[in-house]
C-alpha cells in the first residue's frame, strides 16, 4: 500500500498506519532519543525549563537537608546559614527558569 505522492504542495510516502495507532490518529514514529524525552519544537523548550526547575528543586533540597545533617552532627551553630547559602546558588537559577517561561513573548 506504500505510494509515492508528488505535488506542488506535498511530497512524501504514504503509509499504512502501524498496528500500535489507535483508530483515528496519525502514527508519527519521533527520530532520536532525546526528542523521545523532552518533544520537539515548542514542547521541547518549556520541558527543559520544567526540568531545569524540578531538578534545582530536589538538588537544593538534597544538598539543603545534608547540610543540615553535617551542620547537627558537627556541632555546628548555625546550620540554617548554610542551608541559606546552598539556596544562594539554586534560587537564582529557578528564577531565570520562570522569568525565561513567563517572560517569552509570542
């Protein structure tokens, strides 16, 4: 059933569809692995910046709770200065994520 479609417009092969495409919808197989994780065009662009602010979360939180639990088993006076201090480095990276999302203009 493959045949080649040639027109001013268009030009490609037809396809039968897969056995995995639902009734209805357009089975388009997406080239690479990266693309399988984060989409393409568009989507591509605001999943890196949702995974920029996931990831800065759970490595502030990681290092945050950490510190703290050096800081108590050290005897440390002021584990929540550098709890602060951990944060210096993430909070400015979450916000240029959000700044970046909300901040395009179409």
């Amino acid at each position: 059933m493959n045949s080649v479609v040639n027109t001013a417009e268009t030009s490609g092969e037809v396809r039968a569809p897969s056995p995995s495409a639902t009734k209805g919808s357009i089975y388009t197989p997406i080239p690479g692995a990266v693309t399988q994780q984060i989409g393409s065009g568009e989507h591509a662009l605001n999943s890196i910046v949702y995974r920029t602010i996931l990831w800065s979360f759970i490595g502030g939180g990681l290092l945050s709770a950490a510190v703290i639990v050096i800081a108590l088993t050290c005897s440390s006076t002021t584990p929540f200065a550098d709890v602060k201090e951990v944060w210096a480095i993430f909070a400015p990276l979450i916000t240029l994520a959000l700044g970046y999302l909300f901040g395009k203009g179409k």
